[in-house]
C-alpha cells in the first residue's frame, strides 16, 4: 500500500494535522524542512496556510509539496 495524505487541517504556526490513508493522525511541524528556493516562500506564514490535498500529498500555491513518506517519517502521532 502507499501511503497518501488524505486530509490536512491546519492548527497553528508551521504546524499541520495530517490524516493518513492507513488510519493514523499525525502533527507535523515544517518550520526546519522550509529550506530552499521553493520552499521559502511558505516562510511567510500566509501562504504556508494556503496549502491543499493534491497528488496524494500536501500542495501549495507555488506547487511546491512534500512527499507523503518524509511528512509521516518527521510527524509525532497525536
């Protein structure tokens, strides 16, 4: 099975409640994973909300997104 992002809320600062296609609900936290060109613009934390569920995953405006793996890798369970 892959593992996929199937639904997303924001809670508050870089933080994301993520929900799983396997049944678990993680928080993660992506102030440190903000590095590089295509990924610091979310710094502004406006536009780090404006995030959606696409392609599995979670996507930005500027289509920058994380692959569902490294977000559950780096998440603590809630």
């Amino acid at each position: 099975m892959f593992l996929e992002v199937i639904k997303a809320e924001y809670i508050d600062g870089y933080r994301i409640r993520l929900y799983f296609n396997d049944g678990a609900v993680r928080i993660v936290n992506l102030l440190s994973s903000l590095k590089g060109e295509v990924f610091a613009p979310l710094r502004d934390i406006e536009k780090f909300k404006r995030f959606a569920v696409k392609f599995n995953t979670i996507v930005w405006e500027n289509n920058a997104d994380f692959a569902p793996e490294y977000l559950y890798e780096i998440s603590v369970a809630t």
